[in-house]
C-alpha cells in the first residue's frame, strides 16, 4: 500500500466514524425529545385528575351541606 491508498483508508474510517457520531447524536435528541414529551403527559395527566379530585369534593361537601 501506498502513501495515498493509506490516507484513503484514514479518510473512509474517519468518515464512518463521524457519520456513526452523527446519528448517535441524532438518536439522543430524539430520545431526550421522548422523554420530555412523556413527562409533559404526566404531568398533565396529574393535573387532570387532581382538578377531578377537587372537584368531586367540593361537589361532595356540597350535598354534605
């Protein structure tokens, strides 16, 4: 092998590497993105059902009244 053909191999497995680093990276935002949006519905989930909550207890104070 020569000088160039060494160079070649260093360039393609620079190459694969940083295509590999790149979609790695792509692959935590989108997971990172997931979580978030996962959290989101929680949260909300748990504010729709302590709203509900409240509201059945103040619906049940009133007829206790």
């Amino acid at each position: 092998m020569g000088l160039l053909d060494n160079a070649k191999d260093a360039a393609e497995a620079t190459g694969k590497k940083v295509h590999e680093w790149a979609d790695d990276t792509k692959e935590r935002v989108a997971d990172k993105a997931d979580e978030a949006k996962a959290e989101s519905e929680v949260k909300r989930a748990e504010s729709n059902r302590d709203a509900t909550k409240a509201k059945n207890d103040y619906k049940e104070n009133l007829r206790d009244s």
